[in-house]
C-alpha cells in the first residue's frame, strides 16, 4: 500500500490484540493507519456487518469468531483505541461503491486495480478517513514494530539460504547432467568416427532424455551451439 506520509509498512502485524492485513506508520510522528484488505463481497459484506453491531452495541447476531472484530469496531467508534490514528477498507475498484455504501463513516476508502502488469496496482484513495484516535506510536509500539521487521528480516534470511542452497544443488545436477550426456555423445561419434548435424542432434536427444525439462533444453543449447570439429576427439 502506496503512503507519502509513512516510512513504515507492515503486514499481518498485531494492533491492540488483533491482527491487521497492512499498517501504514510514520516513525518520526507516530501517525498510523491500518487497511482492512477485502478483495470479495461476502467478506466486505460481513465486515460492515460487523462495524454497523458495534455502531449500535448489538452482537446478538454474530458469530462467536466476531466478537474480536466487534470490540474493535466499538473501539474505534467510540475513539478509545489507542492506535491505529486512521483506518481504512482496501477494496477492488469493482467494490468501491459497496464500500462507500456499507463501510462505517470514519472508514477511510481505497481503490485497488490490477495493471497490464500483474504484479503492479494501482492505488487511489477514494475517502479520506476520519481520525478514530490522538493516541501515537510510543516506544512499546515502535520496539513491536522493531521485533515484527526483525522477525520479518529472519524469514527473508532463512527464504534467502533455502534458494541458494536449491540453487547450488540444481546447478551440480545439472553439470552432472551435462557431463554425462558430453560423454556418452562424444563416445557415441568416437566409435563412428565422424559427425554429422542430424547425428549429434539424434544423440543429443537420446543422452537428454531422462532430464528434467530445463536442463534438457540448456544441454541440447549447449551440444547444438557447439562445433565438434573444434574437438581434440575428432582431429585428424
């Protein structure tokens, strides 16, 4: 989620005993505002649901898995939650007339629409939010917010090795792969004594066979982009 004022983003980070999909902070400020992600209707839906029983101090009718949403919703309407500053649903544009329909009156709106690009979106503020707290980001948040970047950090970390390590291991398999199919090809045309283009491309794709798909293209790359007459094997 795009933010000029924020130098901080956060996500599935816990607020005031409940789990919020994205947090938006500022570290010199304080200022925070969480974005409530919904991508369908029912989930929206049930959302404002949730917001207009608070609104009303009426639960009777929702589920037991609710009630943390609920006390929340009343946090916010009666402004006694000491953070997020702002709160906001984050919606596909298709849903943004619900949304400015249904969603709670100090609920900030956000359009997100999918590019020709499909890992880029674009995003608009539709409504601003209201402020739902004066309460800011003290030190016990900010020492949160350290500990969830530092865990998010290891993760990375961990996610890092894990590639090099299959990294490091596709690529020995792949130089055994290469390696064996070199000798069983030149051992092949060794036994006839020469070459011909239609002959390496036959045994090339003999030698290939049991590989995995894309070491058998980088092998054939490798045998068919070469000239075996440059090989000591077929001197004269």
């Amino acid at each position: 989620m795009e933010n000029t004022w924020a130098d901080i983003t956060l996500y599935n980070f816990f607020i005031e005993g409940a789990e919020a999909d994205v947090i938006a902070t500022n570290s010199r400020t304080g200022v925070i505002e969480e974005y409530e992600i919904k991508v369908s209707r029912s989930d929206l839906l049930r959302e404002c649901i949730i917001a207009q029983a608070a609104g009303s101090d009426q639960k009777e009718k929702l589920r037991r898995d609710d009630q943390a949403k609920f006390r929340k919703h009343q946090r916010f309407y009666s402004k006694q939650a000491n953070y997020p500053t702002y709160y906001s649903f984050a919606v596909p544009e298709e849903l943004v007339a619900l949304a400015l329909d249904k969603a709670p009156s100090y609920a900030g709106i956000v359009s997100v629409r999918a590019t020709a690009r499909s890992w880029y979106f674009a995003v608009e503020r539709v409504r601003e939010p209201s402020c739902i707290s004066r309460g800011k980001g003290d030190c016990a948040f900010f020492a949160e917010v350290a500990k969830h970047l530092s865990s998010e950090y290891n993760s990375i970390r961990y996610l890092a090795r894990t590639v090099r390590a299959t990294d490091a291991n596709n690529e020995r398999e792949f130089l055994k792969n290469l390696a064996k199919a070199l000798i069983e090809v030149e051992s092949e045309l060794k036994k006839q004594g020469h070459w011909t283009k239609d002959a390496v491309e036959f045994l090339v794709g003999r030698a290939v066979s049991g590989m995995p798909q894309y070491h058998k293209k980088c092998v054939q790359r490798y045998f068919l982009s070469s000239d075996f007459r440059e090989l000591d094997l077929f001197q004269t």
